[in-house]
C-alpha cells in the first residue's frame, strides 16, 4: 500500500497539471458512476488526506479515490500511449485540453458534495503531511489505548494519517522500539516527531529514502530487509506478519537494535 508521501506527491502532481482546467471529457468505469458526466466542470484543486485522494471540481463536488494496495494515477499528453498497465484496468480518465489522468486499479471511485467530504475522510486522524497536521491530537489518539502495541496504533489512520509499513519499520528502527512494544512504555511524542521528518524528507521525490542513500538496496534500514544484517550491528533482520488472512501487514525489526 502506498505510503503517504506517495499520495501526498501524486496529488502534487496532478493538482499542477489539472487545477484551473476545465474538463473536456470523463470516462468513469465504475458501475455507480457508469452514467456520470463531469465535462464542463473546472479542477478546483486535487489534494491528499492521508491515503485519500480528493479532486474537487467548481460544481462543488468532489471526486475521492483511494489507492489502497495497487491502484495509481498517472498524467499523459492528449494521444500518448498509456504505460500505466491493460485497459481493462482502467477505472476513471480525466480529459483537458492538456492532460489526460488516468486511475488503475482504484478501489474506491466516488463522488460526494464538497461539503461533506467528511464522510468519507472524516476518520481520519491528523494528517503528517496535511494542513491540519496536529502532533497533539496524534499523541492524544495513540496515547487513548495504552497498552496497544505500538505497531498496530502507527498503522492505524484513526490515530494519524499517513504512516505504512514502510515508514512504521522505519520509525520504529532509528527509535530503538520493538513493533509489539505496548504504547505505554514508548516516547509516542518522540516517536510521531520521528515520524513526521521522515515524510517530509520524502514528500517531493519519487524514490523514498530513509537512510539518506538512493542507491539501491540501500534506502532503507529494516523495511523489507528479513534476514539481512542489520546495518548499524549486523544482526539478522526479523519479519512477522499480522492481520486479516488476505490482508496481512508486515513487521521488520532488528532483534539487538530494538529489544522487546
């Protein structure tokens, strides 16, 4: 699943190609929006809440689509050929005169009243990369159920908006905390710090990085290195996997940095 500095980008991106157009043609290929009709309309703004993307439009509705484990937005020029995979995974085109964006594989593609985005992103916690961003409400939320690991509490949305497997093995690593750590016994404040300038550092680039070298295999500490040495004291990478079957989510962590 897409972390939420690649949302955070991806709607950087389109809001600079579609704000202030006016739309020539919509293709949603979704049975409820089958008959939808959005020509006509002007791109207000696209922006990111959390893992959401919302594109809102001057008739005062807003499209939300979400990516949840493979979907994508890419931008074409008018007749270039789509790379972003087989048409029939196409699930919503947006026509300008300029650019053609294109929605693969999205879950989730619907369109509500401006004004009541809330029911779809109302959930949600503070955004790490949002204009609400609030650090004490996040401590506020994680810190409500103390003796949830801190693992689980990271990934929940509920608590704060953004943080994926990538960057909750990532945070947890350079803290020196265990995932299964039950949140009464971790320095949450320090933590959701760590976790905020980590996204920030990776907002505006393509290619995450979070120990400061882009080469490859190199760009992370713990994160999808199960068996490998650790870097900082060579001790072999652990994983587990929790959650629903069909659903599992993974955990990495070294067993010498990060005791339980």
């Amino acid at each position: 699943m897409p972390e939420g500095d690649t949302v955070y980008l991806a709607c950087k991106r389109l809001n600079q190609a579609l704000a202030g157009a006016t739309l020539l043609k919509t293709d949603f290929r979704v049975p409820q929006l089958a008959a939808a009709d959005l020509s006509g309309l002007t791109v207000r703004q696209v922006v990111s809440r959390g893992k959401h993307q919302l594109f809102r439009f001057s008739d005062d509705t807003t499209l939300h689509t979400h990516f949840k484990m493979e979907g994508s937005w890419h931008l074409y020029r008018p007749g270039a050929q789509r790379r972003g995979g087989p048409e029939f995974q196409i699930r919503a085109v947006l026509h300008t005169a300029d650019w053609e964006a294109v929605g693969y594989r999205l879950p989730v593609v619907e369109i509500v009243p401006t004004a009541e985005e809330h029911t779809v992103v109302g959930h949600l916690g503070p955004d790490l990369l949002g204009p609400d961003w609030d650090p004490d409400e996040a401590l506020r939320r994680i810190e409500a159920q103390p003796d949830r690991t801190i693992g689980e509490a990271l990934l929940d949305q509920r608590n704060l908006a953004g943080i994926g497997t990538l960057y909750r093995a990532e945070t947890l690593f350079l803290s020196g905390i265990h995932p299964r750590a039950p949140v009464r016994e971790v320095p949450v404040a320090k933590v959701i710090d760590r976790a905020k300038r980590l996204l920030e550092a990776n907002k505006d680039r393509p290619d995450q990085s979070t120990t400061g070298d882009l080469h490859r295999g190199k760009t992370t500490w713990v994160f999808e290195r199960a068996r490998e040495s650790c870097r900082r004291c060579g001790t072999r990478i652990r994983e587990e996997s929790f959650g629903p079957r069909g659903q599992e989510r993974k955990s990495y962590w070294c067993p010498s940095c990060q005791p339980l």
